[in-house]
C-alpha cells in the first residue's frame, strides 16, 4: 500500500489526484462498484457524509483495496467516539493493513439532530493528529506502550472559504501537531491558493512545507456545492456547461499555476448520489498535464 506522502515523492512531475468517495448506506458489496471506474492516485472515504447511517470509511476503504486494489485513504471524525473508542477503531484499521487517515471533526449536529443523537468531541482534530502521531510511537492516549506501534500518514483538513488568516494559523497547529498532508475544500481560483500559502508562509515562517491537495469539486446544475462557487461558473450551468468542461479548465489552470496536488470531488445529486463517471472524465483529462 502506497503512502500519500510518498506517492507525492515519487510523482513530481504530473499531479496526483485524491478522489472523495461516499461508502454506501448498505452492507451489499456491490454498493461499492462506482468506485471501479475511477483511476485516481487514492480514493478517499468518506465519514458519514450528510450525518447519515452508511458503512464505516475504514471498512469500506479495506474493501474497496483487497477487492478492487484501490490506494485508499480513510477518514475520521472526532465527533462520534471518545479516545478509547477512536484508537481501538484506529487499530483495527492498522490491523487491515491501512495506512492513510484523514482527520475531520466532522458537521455539527443541528438541535434537531441532537434529539436523537449525541456528540462526543473527546478530542480536537488538532488533539486526534497528535494523538495518531503517539500511536505511531507506540503509546496510546493514557501513554501506555502497544504491543506494536501504528504506522499512518496523517492528512489535516483546511477550509479556504473561511477567513484565510485564521485558517493558516489552525493549519499551521495542524501541522505542528504531526499531519502529514493537508486537503482542502474546494477552491476556484489561483488567488485563493496564493493567499493561503502566503498566510501560511506568515504565520508558520516558513513555506507551506507538507503535500496540500486543493479541493477541485466537479459542479452539477442543483447539485450540493461546498464555499461560493463564482457566478460566471453558476452561469455557465445555466447555459448547458458540463460540470466536467468547467473542472478541466479549473484544472488546467492550477496545474499552469503550480498546483500539483488535486483533492477531486465527484459532483453529489439529490439524496446524496454521486457522479462519478464525471469525476473519471476529469482524471482522463489530466493524462496529458
């Protein structure tokens, strides 16, 4: 199984793309063969996207590597479980042979929501990175030994629809903590790259140093959307664009701009469904960048 970060070594001269995937709301194997078209570098779990009931991300990420041999990433929320609960999940994912996580605090739970449902938080995502961190020393969160230490490469998240400086700063504590890579939501321009990795640069007194894999979202006519999509892109749905045609330009011009690490959302439809043969387009795409 290939690290992130290695994979990012070895690749410096074309982008590497990590491709979000949705694990089913259902135990039926077959619920995963959407992923057996796509050819990206990793494909990325996703935890219970939209708060829903759906098969856990490191035992579908397991699945979707011995069935279909698929690099995979898992993710993982702090916002369900408490220490005890998240590192004996984290073994068992070590015991699958997984490498690569993802930490997340995971969407808050609404009031209503809270009528059926509790939220942990044990840890920070920040307090969860160096948690891992330790366990790939050998010691638990009590700071007692394991039998055999971990061994994940550990990706951060980063929200560049928010406010920047705050951002580079939980970035950069992020980092510090131990993450490895860091992935962001999706971007849509080259100045919103340019302005994190100055803040970064700012607040950190140095170059943004880890693999950071920009969020590229494929967009789709009354499709979910994550941050403020420009409004000549919304327009251009309008008009008949293909999300597909407008993510290729998107990519063609971060790859012109430096951008080698592509984190690549399929489009997601109504009730959570996802496109990914749209997604597959764009990878194609990329063959000759």
């Amino acid at each position: 199984m290939a690290k992130v970060t290695q994979r990012c070594a070895e690749s410096p001269d074309r982008p590497v793309f990590i491709c979000d995937f949705s694990p089913p709301r259902g135990g039926d194997p077959a619920l995963l063969d959407g992923a057996k078209s796509l050819d990206a570098d990793f494909l990325c779990v996703a935890y219970s996207p939209g708060k829903a009931v759906r098969v856990d991300s490191a035992m579908a990420a397991h699945v979707l590597r011995r069935q279909m041999g698929k690099e995979v990433v898992f993710t993982q929320a702090t916002r369900d479980m408490n220490r005890l609960a998240i590192q004996s999940h984290l073994l068992g994912a070590s015991l699958l042979g997984l490498e690569n996580v993802i930490v997340i605090g995971g969407d808050p739970f609404t009031e209503r929501d809270l009528a059926t449902v509790k939220e942990v938080n044990d840890f920070t995502s920040t307090e969860l990175i160096a948690a891992i961190k330790s366990m790939n020393q050998g010691r638990d969160f009590r700071g007692l030994k394991l039998r055999s230490p971990t061994d994940f490469c550990v990706g951060a998240t980063v929200d560049l629809g928010r406010e920047v400086d705050r951002e580079a700063r939980l970035a950069h504590r992020k980092v510090s903590a131990g993450a490895d890579f860091l992935v962001t939501q999706p971007v849509y321009s080259l100045d919103q790259v340019e302005g994190f990795r100055e803040r970064y640069e700012s607040v950190a007194g140095e170059g943004l140093l880890p693999p950071t894999f920009f969020g590229l979202q494929v967009l789709e006519v009354n499709g979910l959307t994550f941050g403020d999509v420009p409004e000549r892109f919304r327009v251009d749905l309008d008009k008949g664009r293909t999300g597909t045609d407008i993510a290729i330009e998107m990519l063609h011009d971060f790859v012109a701009g430096g951008v080698r690490n592509i984190y690549l959302i399929s489009p997601i439809l109504r009730g959570g469904r996802r496109d990914y043969k749209a997604a597959q387009r764009v990878l194609e795409a990329s063959r000759g960048l």
